[in-house]
C-alpha cells in the first residue's frame, strides 16, 4: 500500500554536534513522503516526486505545519502515570513516599493494561512513537505494557525492575528470580513485532551484586536486549553507592564491574558525573538519558550535556514521568535549554530536536529503524502545528528561518501542536486534513 504526505518536512541525518549544521539535517519546504506498507520509501522535493506518480494516488497536504520524525522518549516509567506531581521530596525520601506504594499496585494485570492504555495514549498525544519505559517488579506489569503496545504495533521497549535490597518486602524479588523472570519475558516478547526487552536494575542502592552480576549474565546471554537503569542523579543517592560498594571506584564503576556498560545501555540522567566516567560512557557506547523536567522536579540538578558531548558519549531525551512532569517532548525541550542556560551553556534548537528523534534512535541503536526518515526506515512520524493556538500563530509570523520556528516550537510548543501522529504510515492521533483520503 502506497502512502503519500506532502508539506514542510524536516528530518537529521546525523548530530549537530559532530557535523556542520548543514550537512546534519534535511529540510524541505515543500516535500513529499512517500510510504510503502508502514517503511519509508522515497524522500523528496514534492515538484521533482509528484510527476513520478500515478494521478490516482491520493496525496495528504498538510499547511501550516512540520511534518517530521516521531519523538523518542529514552527514560520514563508507566506504573508512575498516577503519581506525576507528587509533592515536596527529592529523590531517595520521594520513592519511599510516593513511588513504591505506587508500584505495588502493579502485581494486578488488569491494572497494568488499564494504565497501559492511559500511558500510551498520552505518549501517542504528545508525539511520542518509540520509548524505553520501566515496569515494576512484578512480570505482570511488563505482560500487561507489552500487550497493550503489540495492540497499537508500537516499537516499544520495556522491562521488569530487578530489586532485592534496601526496598519494601512487597517489591522485593531475588537475584535468581529476578534473572528467571526477565528470561521468561525475553524469551516471549524481545523482538516480538515490534517490542524488544531491557533488562532494568532499578538502581545499585537497591540491588545487591549478586544481583547486578545475574543481570549481567542475562545482558551476556542475550546480547540484543537492553540494559536501563539509573545513574548519579542525586548526591544524597550517590553517597549512599558510596557506602553500599565501598570497593568500587564510583557509581558507573558499580554497573561497570558487572559487566552492564555497552551499545544497548541506557543510563538515565547522570547529573554528577565525573571526566572518568564520561569517558567509559564514551568508550563503551553507553548512552545518557537527559530528564531535565525530572531533574528540576526534584531538585536533583542540571545535567552537564558539553560535558557528556566532549567525551563521545550518546545522549538522548526522557520525560522521566513521574518525577517528569510532562509526557511533551517539545516541553521537555523547553527544560533541557532552561538547564543548559543556568549552567551557562547554549542548547540550539537543532540540537535539540535531533536530540529528541536521531538522538534517541541513535541511543537505542536503532538508527536506520526509527528517528528519521531514511530509506526502509519505518514510518513513525508526526506534524506540528504551527497554527496550535493564538500565540504561537501570532509569533510564527515574524519568523523569518527555520532555526527560529524550532526555538518557538520548543519554548511554547506542548501537547496541544502535535497536529497528527502516525504510526507505520497510519494515523492514530489527529483530526482529518485537507485532501486526506477518508
């Protein structure tokens, strides 16, 4: 089945940071995207691919708006839905108050699905078409987000949380339970459709070596999957690391010795990180989940992206719900530059929607899959409004470059400027537009 989508159409080919502007993204004012059964067949000037078609096929023109790649959301946790905007802690007191009393509800499959559906929902809303999410303890709770996910041909990743030490009994589980139950599940879902595991330590306080070593195991046996977890986001946190492996150089050390570093690691947040442990980010293709708005939420700090950026290290975007505050990318974008302008650094705006799309794939190692809009990629994308409300029509038009809409977009932008968002080529958010085929 031949789709086709016309309208201003912008995707990057590869990092700002490591390429000139120019030769990092593809903008086209008038372009065409052109689908076949769900991938990414053709990119393109509309004037040059328009005669190439046969004149029945129809076209979906969408004005006023930016047709671009999905966003990709690098940290968040489902089971946490309920509990954005908790009130008044920081990290280690907010997870005893909050989080944990949360989670346990989560040995119920129907309340899994039931949240399931809300969580994805909310993502698919805000743009969001790919996401490397936490479950709880319970395998329950990744049977139910994977259910619902497979129901929506989502790519999705998701993992059960490993934890045996310093957490109540009720989300306790065993290193050796631990490591069978995250087997059934790879065994089930990694690369099922469009699905795929990561196995997910919650963090070193709450997992014994033992533990950290069968995960590991599970890592070495099952190289495709991934690794999730947490990473110096708070100091009070990494104090505690300190005391708990007191043989380990740092915290990264702790993951590092049971062999978790790698091409498919993920590390959320990571606000206090040393040179060191940036460059053994850098040197094992281990990625770095920036969560601004949780990092602000709870006080945790302000994540040093110049610095992850001079030692190679992959970097991408999470919402981090709950201590996020939002499901929006583009509010995430307006937190990310916040930080980086108290530590008195420029975030522009081209790095940060590559952050937000290219970024994560590449995070992911699932550039050429997902994040742009390559030839064979699959067709996850979205349209931005740029007619939304009053005030950012208003401000559109002084525009005057395409780096200015992506500023606007990313300081006023929330959920309410994704236009439509699509999944493998089919629209599942959005109202009909002008010469869609209905």
């Amino acid at each position: 089945m031949l789709k086709v989508f016309r309208g201003e159409l912008l995707h990057f080919l590869a990092d700002p940071a490591k390429v000139s502007l120019q030769d990092s993204y593809q903008y086209l004012e008038d372009g065409l995207l052109i689908i076949r059964d769900g991938i990414v067949e053709q990119v393109g000037d509309a004037v040059d691919l328009l005669p190439t078609l046969d004149k029945d096929i129809a076209v979906t023109h969408y004005e006023n708006g930016l047709i671009m790649p999905g966003f990709i959301d690098t940290h968040v946790h489902y089971p946490q839905t309920e509990m954005i905007a908790s009130y008044g802690e920081q990290l280690l007191e907010w997870l005893e108050n909050y989080t944990f009393p949360f989670e346990r509800q989560f040995s119920d499959l129907e309340h899994g699905k039931n949240v399931a559906e809300f969580f994805l929902t909310q993502l698919l809303a805000a743009g969001t078409t790919t996401a490397l999410v936490f479950g709880t303890v319970h395998k329950e709770s990744v049977e139910a987000f994977f259910t619902i996910a497979q129901q929506k041909k989502l790519r999705m990743i998701c993992g059960k949380v490993l934890m045996d030490q310093n957490c109540p009994d009720y989300l306790s589980d065993t290193a050796q339970s631990g490591y069978d139950d995250s087997k059934a599940l790879i065994e089930k879902w990694h690369n099922t459709d469009r699905l795929q595991y990561a196995i997910t330590p919650r963090f070193a306080p709450t997992c014994s070596t033992e533990q950290l070593n069968k995960a590991g195991q599970l890592l070495s046996e099952n190289p495709s999957v991934y690794l999730h977890t947490h990473l110096s986001e708070n100091e009070a946190e990494i104090a505690w690391v300190k005391e708990l492996f007191p043989d380990s150089e740092g915290y990264l050390d702790v993951y590092d010795k049971s062999k978790l570093l790698g091409r498919r690691s993920i590390f959320a947040h990571g606000v206090h990180l040393h040179d060191s442990e940036c460059q053994r980010l850098g040197e094992t293709n281990s990625a770095v989940a920036f969560c601004p708005s949780s990092n602000l939420f709870l006080g945790s700090g302000l994540f040093n992206l110049q610095q992850a950026q001079k030692f190679n290290v992959n970097v991408s975007y999470g919402t981090d719900i709950g201590a996020g505050t939002t499901f929006s990318m583009l509010s995430t974008l307006n937190e990310a530059y916040k930080t980086q302008q108290l530590r008195s650094a420029k975030l522009d705006p081209f790095q940060s929607f590559y952050l937000a799309t290219l970024g994560g794939a590449v995070a992911l190692d699932l550039e050429g899959t997902i994040g742009n809009f390559t030839k064979g990629a699959e067709a996850d994308f979205i349209v931005l409004d740029y007619h939304a409300t009053p005030l950012i029509a208003r401000r559109m038009q002084h525009c005057t470059t395409l780096s200015e809409k992506l500023f606007i977009l990313s300081m006023i932008g929330d959920e309410r400027h994704i236009k439509s968002t699509y999944i493998m080529g089919e629209k599942v958010m959005g109202e009909k537009v002008m010469g869609e085929k209905v």
